[in-house]
C-alpha cells in the first residue's frame, strides 16, 4: 500500500540528500506521518543502543540504550527524524532522568498516542548504572489505566547486570 503525498506531508528529511545534524538539543527536527491504523493498537518500539549526552555539571558523555514504545492514534514518528533527534542529545548535558522525560514529551506532543514509554539504560560511570522510566497513556482510557499499572510493575523481572 502506498502512502499518498497529503500522509506524508510534513516528512521532508526521509530521502534527502544532504542531512543536517544538529549540534544540540533539536527537538523541531522530528516529523510525522498519518497511521493508516488508527482503530488497531499496536505497539511500534525503538531501540536506540548508541545515544550518548553529557552530565551538565562535569561536561563528561553518557551512554546508554534508549528503549522507545508507544501505541500509536493519528501518527507516527519519522524514524530517520527520530535518530536525527536522539543524535542532538549528543552535546546537550541533562541528567539522565531529564533526558527520558524531555524524549518522552517531545514524542507525546508531536504524535499525541494512545501510550507511550521511555526506558534509558545508561552504562556504568563510577561504579553505578542509572535506568530511568517515563511513560504516560492518554486520559479517560484504558491506556491511562495501563500506564498506572506498567509504571508500578514495569521492573518486576530486572534483567541480569552484565555492565552493558
């Protein structure tokens, strides 16, 4: 099924031939398209193991695997903006939990889902590993509902600690 020029309107870095990457924190560089599914749930998960920031107060890089679920409504991300995105994160210094929180909302304003949810598993800097969680579901339905519950439960089974 081909999409049609008014479900990509808005898409303009996919198939360019020059990209700019930004030198920090760029969130206007994310674009979306129309989900010719809007009544099916489904979850479209990003894996992003080569994000890196800085610690705002020594200016040293962090690293670390950001993990990105959502269940779409109306739109979805551009994925070549979204990596453009994460890449901006390259010279921008947040804590970590700011990183996913400021991610989260970028993404939740641009495509307003159903549900969505941010895990960064930062690798180890003196000794400690930080993994911050974010997510949200839209009011007034189940996915509100199911983020109460995955926010509560969602470290049940922490996987095995191998220093990434």
């Amino acid at each position: 099924m081909t999409r049609t020029k008014a479900e990509l309107a808005g898409v303009t870095g996919l198939g360019a031939n020059k990209t700019a990457y930004p030198t920090d924190y760029a969130p206007e560089v994310l674009e979306s398209f129309i989900n010719k599914h809007p009544e099916q749930d489904y979850f479209v998960k990003f894996n992003c193991p080569e994000f890196t920031s800085l610690c705002p107060v020594t200016g040293q890089p962090d690293f670390a695997t950001i993990y990105i679920s959502y269940v779409p409504d109306g739109r979805l991300v551009e994925s070549k903006s979204l990596k453009i995105y994460l890449y901006s994160f390259r010279n921008h210094g947040d804590f970590h939990e700011d990183c996913v929180n400021i991610i989260m909302e970028d993404l939740r304003q641009l495509l307003e889902p159903k549900y969505i949810e941010v895990w960064g598993k930062f690798t180890p800097r003196g000794g400690l590993s930080i993994d911050p969680y974010v997510n949200w579901g839209k009011p007034g339905t189940r996915w509100e509902k199911a983020s109460e519950q995955r926010l509560l439960w969602h470290d049940l089974y922490p996987e095995k600690i191998d220093n990434r």
